[in-house]
C-alpha cells in the first residue's frame, strides 16, 4: 500500500509540474504577442546621445563606435561626460571624436552640488550641453545594433510616448 500511495504521489507531482510548464508557456506566447517591436525607419528629426562615462576606457570605445555606426538618424550628435575618469577614458574619446564631427567629449572636473549624485549631474549636464529634439541616454558599457538608435526613436513617435526604456 505504501508503495502504491508514493507512486499516486509521484504522479501526481509529474501532472502538477506539466501543467504549470503549460500555463508558464502560454503565458509567455501571450507575452510575446502582445510585445511592441520597434520597426527601423528612418528619423528626420535631431537626436542627442547622451553617455555619461567614469572610468570606462575599456567599454566607451565599442559604444561611441556603435552609435557613430547608427543607420537611420540623419542628424546625429554624441556627447561623452568624462567624470573624472583615471583610466584614460577622455583620451579614447578624443581620439574617436578625431575621426568624426559628431562626437564630442565633455568634461566634469568638479564634485556634484549638494542634493546630487554623480551619474544624474552627468546627466543633467549632458541634456543641457545637446541640441538635439530627441534625448538618448546611454550607458557606456552599451553596444547599439545599427538600426537601434533609429528603431528606438522610431517607437517613441509611434506610440507618442514621453519616454522609451528598450
């Protein structure tokens, strides 16, 4: 009898872990469907990418090179913040701007005010330094596909957001 009670058990396990497997599947499938993929277009109006950088020299490199690389966005401005790197991140930065107009470096010598933390005042110095329409902040470490930048904007439009977290 024991035997027989462990082995109803058993299966009874078994059924139950089936049908959670089946509800989590359908559950995704349902997620999947109702998920917004951005479409790559092309965007007209100006966009502003924003990458606040602290000692980041062995990422900000690929990044700048991925957003420089960007298909779709025909007005197009980069602007780095070093924060007072130590690794020579400015440096790999002023050489990728050499070979190209639309990257800039700024640099942050001096603590943040009272009230502020150091990556927002990167930030909010960033967005009052660009010109674009359109505000992209990117981290450093990120590595954009050629048709993100576009897609990205491209979404925000589309759906008339305000902000657009891919």
């Amino acid at each position: 009898m024991t035997s027989r009670r462990w082995a109803r058990g058993v299966e009874g396990l078994a059924l139950l872990s089936a049908v959670g497997a089946t509800i989590a599947t359908l559950h995704t499938a349902y997620n999947l469907s109702r998920l917004r993929r951005p479409r790559p277009g092309t965007v007209d109006e100006s966009v502003s990418v924003l990458v606040p950088a602290r000692d980041e020299a062995n990422h900000i490199e690929s990044c700048v090179s991925a957003v420089l690389a960007s298909t779709g966005v025909a007005h197009l401005e980069l602007l780095v913040f070093d924060d007072a790197s130590v690794d020579g991140t400015a440096d790999v930065v002023i050489h990728c701007a050499a070979a190209d107009p639309r990257l800039r470096l700024l640099r942050g010598d001096a603590e943040p005010p009272p009230g502020w933390l150091g990556k927002p005042w990167a930030c909010a110095q960033l967005a009052e330094a660009a010109t674009g329409e359109v505000l992209v902040f990117l981290d450093a470490d990120v590595v954009l596909a050629p048709t993100g930048l576009a897609a990205t904007v491209g979404q925000l439009r589309d759906t008339s957001l305000d902000l657009v977290c891919p």
